[in-house]
C-alpha cells in the first residue's frame, strides 16, 4: 500500500511504510543524479547529503549494499575532492539495486572503485541461460550492539557451502519495532532468526508504528516472551516466513508453548549454527518445492511410448507434419513433452489425487491458509457451482448477492436452491452496483427467522471483491450473521482477490483471513464473555431495529465456522488462463466432503490440462517466495495511476480515476477515510479504514472515468486495443475499469498515461479546431453519458407460481423450475421490447415473466431471471441501454416469457407439461 504520508519529503521516518521497492529505487537514482551534478559542479554537498539522507534511512533493512559500500559513501560524501568517486560509487549501487544484479553478482559486494557495466536485464530463461541460484535475506533480531552486526553477517556467510540451493545475506536489526519495519519494508526477506534478549523500541522516530502497535506492551513480559510476541506479530504481517528461535536456556520450555506454533524450530543458541543454516534452507526448499510440476518436468524428459487418447502427447504428429508443425514451432517441444491423458507412471489424478496433486494441494492449503484447497482447470464459474452442488439441496434458501457473477445464479438453478437476493447500493451516476449493506443480509435473516424459516437458510454468498474493486469487512459480516445463525455457511467469490493474501493489509478482508480471526477470536475464553456481555445489555428479546443497528457477537459455544473461498488463480497470480481454486475452511467439512467429491465428479473434466495443473502448482511457488513484494509493487503502481491521471493539468480535464469516496458513500466509512491521495492521509489512517470500514476499496482496481471525454466505455475499451495496444476487461456506460497486477511495470504505467495524453491532446485540437458548435455537439455527448443515465433496476420479485413455499416478508423463488419449464418452446412467447404490449402488460396485465436469465454487458450482471416479475423500471433501462452484448436477448424476437396460461396452470397444480397436452 503506498499513500503519501504528510511530511514525509521533509520529516524522514522508518515506519512510512508506503516505500516500495520501486521507492527505493527512485531515492537511489535521485542521489545519482544530485551526485553527478555534484561532480560538475552544479549542486553543494547540502543537496547530496539531504539525498543521502533519504536513501541511508531506510537501507539498514536491506543486505545490498550493507554497512562497508555505505561506510565507504558517507567517507567520500565527508572527504573533500570525493565528489567524483561519490558519484560513481553510488552510481554503480545505484544500478545494481535497479537491475537487482547484485543478488547474483558478488563483485558488487566488494570495496572497488571500477563501475562495471549494466547488468544483463533479461530473466535468464530469455537471456544468456545460465543457472542461477536463487537469492533471499535473512532477517536476524538481535540484542548485540549494532556495532556487532557486520560481525552476525560474516557468520551466516562463512556457513555457505558449493552444494547450497539457495544464496542468502544477513539483515541485522536490534528491536522488535525494527524488525516490524523491516518485514514490511524488505519483500527479499524469506526467513527470520529471533535471538532473544533483543529491546522493543526501535532507535529511531517511529510515531505512526507505535500507533499500530498500541496494543503491544514494550515492558511486559521476559525475553522469551518477547520473542514469541514478535515472531506471532511477524507471521500476521507475512505469515509465509519461516521464523527460527534461538535462546540460550529452556528452550523445551519455549518448545511446549503452544503459542510457540508460529515458529518453525527452536534451537539452542551456543550449539548449532550450521544446523540454524541448514534449516533456513530447507525452509526455503519447503515453499520452493512444485509436486506436480517438478514431476510433469521429469516426465517430459522420459522416452515415453503413448498408447492413450492424445495424438499430440509428444508432439510427433505435430513436429512430423508439413502443415502445422508451426504450431510446434511457436509453442516448443516441451508443451508436448508434458503432454498426457494418463494418471499413472508418476502422473497423478485430478479428479482422486493421491500422489503429487494431492501434495500440491496441500501446499496451496498452507499457502491461502486454508483447510483444504482442490485445484480447477475450467475457471471460478466452475469452482462456484461446484460448490452450490455440494452444500446446497433442493429447497435450501441462499442468501446471494444480486449482481454477482452468473455462475451463482446457475449454480443455483443445477442444485435446485431457492435464492433470497439482496440488492448492493446502486452508483446510478456510473451504470454500476457498489456492494451488499451488512443491513440488507442481517435484515433478510431476521425476515426468515420471524417467519420460523431461518433452519432452511443454508448459504450466504457474496462477491469478495467486486468487478470493481469494493471489499467486504469480512469478519464483521460473519460474525453478525453467525450470531443470528450459528451454523451458516459462507462462500466468498474471490476471483478477483487471491492476491489479496499476499498483503498485510489486505489479508484481513479475505475469507480465509478473516476466518482465521474469527477462529483465534473464538477460542479466547474472553469472547464468551463479550458475548453474555452484550446479550444482558440487549436483553431477552431485543427489537429488530436493535439488532439491526447493533454490531452482533455470536455466541462462540455455539457457533459452526463454515467458511469457502473461490479464486480465479490466473486472474492475480502466475497461473495459465482457466485455472482456479477452491478454499475451505470447514469444522464440519467431514460431513459434506463425499458429495464435495460428487461435485467434482460432476463438473471437473476427466481429461484436464496438465499445463493448467502445473501453472497452478508454480503460482503457489512464487506467491509463497516473492508475492509479498509483488503485490506491493501492484498497488504502488495503481496509486502511481491514480497520482498521474488525477494530478495531470491536461489528462484530468477529460479522464479521472475515482477515489474510494466516489466509489463508497461516507456511512460505510466510519472511520472517516475518503482516499489514498487525499493530501495528509497516513498509511496509519488507510490501515484503519481497512480494519473498521463496511467497505474500502481495493487500490488495484481502478475505475477511468471516460465519459467527461465523449467515449462510452465499450467505445474507450475498443480506441485502446485498436490504436494503442492497451486491454482492459470491464466497461460501464461512461468508464472503463483499469487493473494493475504483478504482472505490471511501471514502463506500462509511462506508456498508458502517454496513451491518455495524446488522446486528451487530440480532443483539444478538435474543440479549437471545430469552434463553438464542435464543442456544444462535445458537451452534449458528456452531458447524455454523464448525467442522463438510467436507473438502475432492483431484483422485483419471483412471481407467485414460483413462490409456494416462500414466506410474506421475502422474495425467495423456485428459480430452478421456472428455468426447466422454459426448455419447452411451447410454454414460451416472445415479446418485442419496443412494442406496445409490453406497456400494456406492465399497466393491465397479464405480468411478464422472465424465462431466461438477461445479461447485459455491461453492467454483467442479470437484470431478469427466469420466475422473475418484469417491472417497468427493467424494461426502462433495457430500452436506455446502448450496449452490444446481451446475453439471453434476441432483438429480433424480443423478451422470451413464459406464456401467462403455461404460469396459471402452475398455479392451479397442473404440470406444464400436461397443461401443454390440454
């Protein structure tokens, strides 16, 4: 996360923690170039030495360049005549940090004076092809004075041998605030070594990290218990670091803590550093272990006869053939190599793991932090429905957000549940939905509870985040439904957020991360108490209003955590197009896990890609190692987005990227925060907006207001592929929705805001060039995709056939049934959307009912659904609508309903299909 903390150009501190490594490199390029003017003659040592100051505040928690290259800058910045051996010094650090070439050279570790060339940029794979070893650091907390700690660092190096798979250098610090700022500041630290005996408060100012920390108690406590503090406050920041203890007494003591769980091993200080080393390594080796994929490698390069069902295994119809053995060509030998329909031979099954993809899965569990993880290679609309099969029976109700994606909505109509949609809060001025009120849920559930109907309330699903970019609290969600209901199931659609776990302040929203607080939080013997607390201030029967208002505790001795999660892996992550998967996090997964497996039986392909599987497989590999820093650099790089557009003199005439006030209104942000960029805003402020808030924003998700340029968004959308080699996904009437990922360079963020530039510039010249009437035809084509925009049409109701054994209070329906008795052409009638039957029929009747789920895109969402009422606000905004793509609409032959006699004689208990035979 990286907002601009107020003062920070002036009042440097440890803890802005908003300094990426892209930061960093800035600051380090910045003192080259105050250098080289230095050099010249055009600067004073007062402008290198505030630069330096920049740079050395934060580098004592990176390994490069360490204490002796910095030692030696500081001598030649104080010594007179150094400029110009200052300049190259840092120039040539300066480099290395860019090129990251230091992790692989040891050259630049060493006391020279010579500037070697650039390093080679490519990844080795496209580059030169040598091997290298992968580079981590290791941060070590000790309570040694700092004068000591070139002396820790020699140590761990002297341990290195020829035979290690991995490199690693020493970072040193001496304080628990210091090892915190460390850990958030350095992505290249893997693996902790906690000495104990180490201070809490850091040397330096850290005012905003103490404000973080209020809870901790610097004083309280021994040095071992110090120790456990910091290592389970480090595994909540980063929980993919291995953490290692070292005391020089009662370490079986410190073994048998069970608070003591977050750290990998304990060792007995004096006795073994070789084997602390070795250790470090092998939990390196742990997260950096691929099952299936390393197995699919050494498969690939076994003389393989095939006698199965896949004529491409092993490419020999490809590579042998006239006519497309360029297909070979373009993908390689080692695509078909990997290739092959068996699950035998050191190969695995998908749908029954029991050798590698098993193992896999396991390690994908430990990753998200889940209970389980199964692995899918036809995408998250797969994953979602396999889900709805296995929880949900014919009849169960599914509390679902309206506007979430459609595959929840067929999940529903396979498995046969009734859903209760609840309405997200309308940005009408946008063409879009925001998220679900915590009011709405609650409200439903207590409806069904009235009514005595809450025992068939089986699910709560919602979409976690949204297409664009809203978050849910999480926790707070559950916990106040799970006091309603305590058994309740929760499905999280977060295709879009996998990424999410990877990042500190963003973990906490997810529903693996917010399940694992809830967890912690239920086996505190004081949530019992807060419970029996609030029931008495409550008391026995409080009013609806109350319970709507009051944030509700559930009672931990009854409540049944049930929590799953869905993700599309290669929407966030390394993993190739499709693949995705299933989080669980279930006390009662036992009971459900036989039809689980029915699911994927159901829904999984027998014959799944292999190259899939593997891409899964090796996204888990690098998040667990690197994407910490990578999700870093995504958002750093969405706010570098959101500065540029929103702050260019030219660019912000026409195009805006909207804030989390314009995307939230100000009652679901109680903590007062309203953006990233708002001047003054903390990092501090940003991490409470995300622990209190009903919803914050994802800073990932960028929505490009393009509508105050002239263009719709599918219009913008089309202008960036044609004509400047830019792809985005979603459109909304007057925006486009920008994504940056880890995937993302800030060479794409130069090239999109060159992009918008230019087209700015081109809409200037052609207002002056067209005069008075070119810019009134401009302000009414803004004016018609700004302010006169349709509203946007609420879920109305399933109609009565449908509904016969729905309560008063809520609108639950038979959606499966109405689906099915579409599938009769018979029972159907097509109706054109402007003809004058359709507002007959809205004024006299007979109602219209919708046989089909209708999808415009956008806003990609269903405005009917089969059973559904068709009100006039629908047919409205169908008729306002402009876009091309409606899924489930044919304008040629209009609406498809379902005949109003087809729907009486449901009513009267006959069959449709009988009623046709009449």
């Amino acid at each position: 996360m990286a907002t601009r903390d107020a003062g920070a150009e002036h009042e440097p501190r440890i803890d802005h923690f908003f300094s990426t490594p892209a930061a960093r490199a800035d600051r380090w390029r910045e003192l080259a170039s105050v250098a080289l003017r230095w050099s010249a003659g055009q600067a004073d040592r007062a402008h290198v030495e505030k630069a330096f100051d920049q740079v050395g505040l934060h580098e004592e928690f990176h390994a490069y360049p360490g204490g002796r290259l910095i030692a030696a800058l500081r001598e030649k910045l104080a010594g007179d005549g150094g400029a110009a051996a200052f300049a190259a010094l840092v120039r040539r650090i300066s480099s290395a940090i860019i090129s990251r070439s230091y992790k692989h050279d040891d050259q630049l570790w060493e006391m020279t004076e010579e500037t070697p060339e650039p390093a080679d940029r490519l990844p080795p794979t496209l580059g030169h092809g040598q091997g290298r070893r992968p580079y981590f650091e290791l941060l070590a907390v000790s309570p040694v004075p700092s004068a000591r700690w070139a002396a820790i660092s020699a140590e761990m190096r002297r341990l290195r041998r020829p035979e290690d798979s991995y490199v690693y250098e020493t970072v040193p610090v001496g304080s628990f605030e210091d090892a915190i700022c460390a850990a958030v500041l350095n992505p290249d630290i893997a693996a902790v070594a906690i000495y104990e005996g180490f201070p809490y408060r850091s040397r330096h100012d850290a005012p905003l990290l103490r404000q973080i920390l209020d809870s901790h108690d610097g004083t309280a406590g021994d040095e071992g218990e110090m120790a456990i503090r910091l290592a389970d406050t480090l595994k909540r920041i980063r929980p993919e670091l291995d953490i290692y203890l070292l005391s020089d007494r009662r370490v079986e003591k410190l073994a048998g803590d069970p608070r003591s769980d977050c750290i990998r091993r304990i060792f007995y200080e004096v006795e073994e550093p070789l084997e602390l080393h070795l250790a470090i390594l092998e939990g390196v080796r742990d997260r950096h272990q691929t099952p299936f994929f390393d197995n699919l490698k050494r498969y690939a390069q076994r003389p393989i006869g095939t006698f199965h069902a896949l004529p491409i295994a092993r490419g020999k119809s490809v590579f042998k053939s006239d006519w497309i053995r360029d297909l070979g060509e373009f993908y390689g030998i080692n695509l078909f190599l990997a290739e092959s329909s068996a699950t035998t031979g050191g190969l695995d099954s998908l749908l029954e793991p029991t050798g590698n993809i098993k193992r896999a899965q396991e390690l994908a569990a430990r990753a998200f932090g889940a209970d389980h993880v199964f692995f899918v290679t036809n995408g998250t609309s797969t994953s979602n429905k396999m889900v709805h099969q296995a929880l949900v029976q014919p009849g169960d109700i599914v509390i679902l957000d309206r506007n979430c994606h459609k595959s929840h909505h067929y999940g529903l109509v396979l498995a046969g549940g009734q859903p209760l949609y609840v309405e997200a809060y309308p940005m009408t001025a946008y063409s879009m939905y925001g998220a679900v009120p915590l009011r709405s849920v609650k409200q439903a559930l207590l409806d069904l509870r009235d009514e005595g109907r809450l025992d068939r309330v089986r699910m709560v699903d919602l979409t976690n985040c949204t297409f664009d970019g809203h978050v849910y609290n999480t926790r707070r969600v559950m916990e106040e439904c799970l006091a309603i209901k305590p058994d309740l199931v929760f499905l999280w659609d977060e295709a879009w957020f996998g990424f999410a776990r990877w990042s500190p302040f963003l973990r906490p929203r997810t529903a693996m991360g917010a399940a694992a607080d809830i967890q912690r939080c239920l086996r505190d013997p004081a949530s019992v108490g807060a419970f029996e607390k609030q029931r008495a201030d409550l008391g026995d029967n409080p009013s609806r209003e109350t319970l709507l208002e009051t944030r509700l505790i559930p009672d931990p001795r009854k409540v049944r955590l049930r929590v799953y999660q869905t993700n599309s892996t290669h929407k966030s992550m390394s993993a190739i197009r499709q693949g995705s998967m299933v989080l669980v996090r279930d006390v009662d997964f036992a009971t459900v896990e036989a039809q689980f497996h029915e699911a994927i039986f159901t829904h999984a392909s027998t014959s799944p890609n292999q190259q899939l599987i593997a891409g899964l497989d090796v996204a888990r590999r690098q998040m667990e190692l690197e994407g910490y820093g990578l999700v870093m650099n995504a958002i750093e790089i969405a706010l570098a987005i959101r500065t540029e557009v929103n702050g260019h003199p030219l660019i912000s005439k026409y195009f805006r990227v909207l804030g989390a006030d314009d995307m939230v209104p100000a009652e679901y942000r109680a903590s007062g925060f309203t953006d990233y960029l708002t001047p003054g805003t903390t990092w501090a402020a940003a991490l409470k907006s995300l622990r209190e808030d009903e919803f914050c924003l994802d800073p990932t998700r960028m929505t490009l207001v393009c509508g105050t340029a002239g263009f719709d968004g599918t219009q913008f959308k089309g202008l960036l592929a044609s004509d400047y080699d830019i792809q985005i996904n979603k459109t909304s009437r007057n925006s486009v929705l920008l994504q940056s990922n880890i995937n993302n360079t800030r060479s794409d963020v130069a090239h999109l805001i060159r992009v918008l530039m230019e087209i700015s510039q081109k809409i200037e010249e052609r207002l002056v060039r067209g005069g008075e009437s070119e810019r009134e035809a401009f302000a009414k084509r803004v004016k018609s995709l700004m302010t006169d925009v349709p509203d946007l049409p609420n879920f109305s109701r399933f109609h009565d056939a449908f509904r016969g054994d729905a309560g008063e209070r809520t609108t639950e329906g038979d959606m499966r049934n109405a689906f099915y008795g579409a599938y009769r052409p018979e029972l159907c009638e097509y109706v054109p959307l402007a003809s004058a039957e359709i507002d007959r029929r809205l004024k006299e009747g007979p109602e219209l009912v919708s046989a089909n789920f209708v999808i415009p895109y956008p806003p990609g969402f269903p405005i009917m659904v089969p059973g559904q009422v068709i009100t006039r606000e629908t047919i409205d905004f169908m008729r306002k609508l402009d876009v091309k793509e409606i899924h489930g609409y044919e304008s040629a032959k209009g609406l498809k309903l379902l005949k109003p006699d087809a729907i009486s004689a449901r009513m009267r208990g006959t069959t449709p299909r009988r009623a046709a035979a009449e």
